[in-house]
C-alpha cells in the first residue's frame, strides 16, 4: 500500500530555515559513499512529496516512535526521542540506506534524495544540524487520510505507548512486567492480523506501526542494563532475531 495519493507537483527549491543550500554536492564531496553506510535518512516535511509521488515506497522506511531510544547524528549519541522520526531503512540487516548502490557508489535517488541528503557536508556537520530536529514528516502527515488505518494507527500507539513501556521496566514489579507482556502481545497479535487478514504486506508494518513491542523493550531492557548508555545503536532494520 502507498500513502494516500495528492497532487504530484514540482519539489521545492531546497530552503532551510528561508536561506537558499544548494541542493548539489559540495565540489569537495568525494562520493566515497561513508555517509550513506551511516544509515538512511530521517525525513522531513520537505520529503512528503517523495512519499506521495512513489519515490520513496512506504515499505522502505521504518518509524521510530516517541519514548524510543535513536542514534542522533547531530549530537553522536543515543537520545530517547521526544517525536517519531521516520526513516529510510537500512538493507540486509546493516545500516546502508537501502538506495545506496554499492557497485557504483551512488544513490538511485540522487536528484531527488530527501532533504539530509542534499544538505549533509561531512566537512561542515553544522548544516545537517541546522535542519535534523526541524519540521520532521511523521505518519499522521502522510496517513491521516486514510480511514480506518489511521484510527488502528492511533490505537496501537496508545496500547504499546513506549513511554510507557519504559516507566514500567523501571518499576521492576510483577504487575509491571504483566502490562509489559500485554503490550508485547497486542502487538504481535495486530501485525499477525493486518498481514493474515489484512493482506498487507509485512515490509508495511515497521512504518505502519513501529518497530516491534518486543524489540522495542529489549533494546530499553539492554539500555538499562548498560546505566542507559547502550552499547551501540539498534541498526535500522533490526528483526525479532536480532
Ligand atoms: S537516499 Fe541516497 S544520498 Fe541519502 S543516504 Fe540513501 S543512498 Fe545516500
């Protein structure tokens, strides 16, 4: 399933905070390839028409929902994030954007990668961190529309609300870990639904709905154990396996 379709139309010359970038590489950009093994993109309100045009598939990003532990780039660490930040996801298992071709070094989506993409400078960071926290595309941006999936949406965020899940592994009490458990299940048992009944195809469901209850809690579990530094970043694509 794509997003709910709107107008296509011509994308927007790049602005950030109403200065004009240039949305070519620097001429000391050495197309080495280093940023994109980083990890896709989280994308923004400048992106949307990506989405909506079919540039970018919805089943090649992933969410991260509010209360969720991410890597931030700006400021190099693991930050629990205030908003959901929706992203591209990463391909067999390892960070690289998923557009990233290896063999030729380059984006498949060069002239119309998403707005990190055209400012990153690895030689001046400051321009990524002029736009990263900005006007960040969320599901409701792109959702919202859609009736019925947006109410089931909204739902599960309130079922297997991660803030919620943290303050609950922090209690270390039985009745604790039985809500725990129940989320954990609600999940599983919606996801087995929207693609048995549903007939959604399961590469949906990490922007439909997050990265797995389950997942979610094991990396806060492990978070917790390492004082709240974890060891490294979850990778983007992480599987119930990992
Ligand atoms: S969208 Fe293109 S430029 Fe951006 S990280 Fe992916 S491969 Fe690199």
């Amino acid at each position: 399933m794509q997003a709910a379709v709107v107008a296509k139309s011509t994308r927007a010359p790049l602005l950030v905070n109403g200065t004009s970038m240039s949305s070519t590489a620097s001429p000391s950009c050495l197309r080495c390839g280093e940023c994109c093994r980083k990890g896709g993109p989280a994308l923004h309100s400048e992106d949307r028409l990506l989405v909506v045009d079919g540039v970018i598939h919805t089943r090649h990003l992933f969410t991260i929902r509010s209360g969720e532990t991410a890597w931030d780039p700006v400021r190099g660490g693991l930050v629990q994030v205030p908003e959901e930040i929706v992203k591209i996801k990463g391909c067999d298992g390892e960070w690289t954007c998923r557009f990233f071709d290896a063999g030729a070094s380059a984006c498949r989506i060069h002239a119309e990668r998403p707005l990190e993409c055209r400012v990153l400078e690895c030689r001046d960071p400051d321009r990524l961190a002029r736009v990263y926290g900005e006007r960040r595309l969320g599901r409701s941006d792109l959702l919202s529309g859609v009736e019925g999936l947006w109410e089931l949406i909204r739902d599960h965020d309130r079922r297997c609300d991660c803030n919620r899940a943290r303050g609950l592994l922090a209690q270390r009490r039985p009745e604790a870990e039985r809500e725990l458990s129940e989320m954990i299940r609600y999940d599983e048992e919606l996801r087995r639904l929207m693609v048995g009944r549903g007939g959604l195809e399961p590469e949906m469901l990490e922007f439909l709905l997050g990265r797995p209850m389950a997942l979610v809690v094991r990396l806060m579990r492990r978070e917790g154990e390492t004082g709240g530094q974890a060891a490294e970043a979850p990778p983007p694509a992480l599987t119930e396996d990992s």
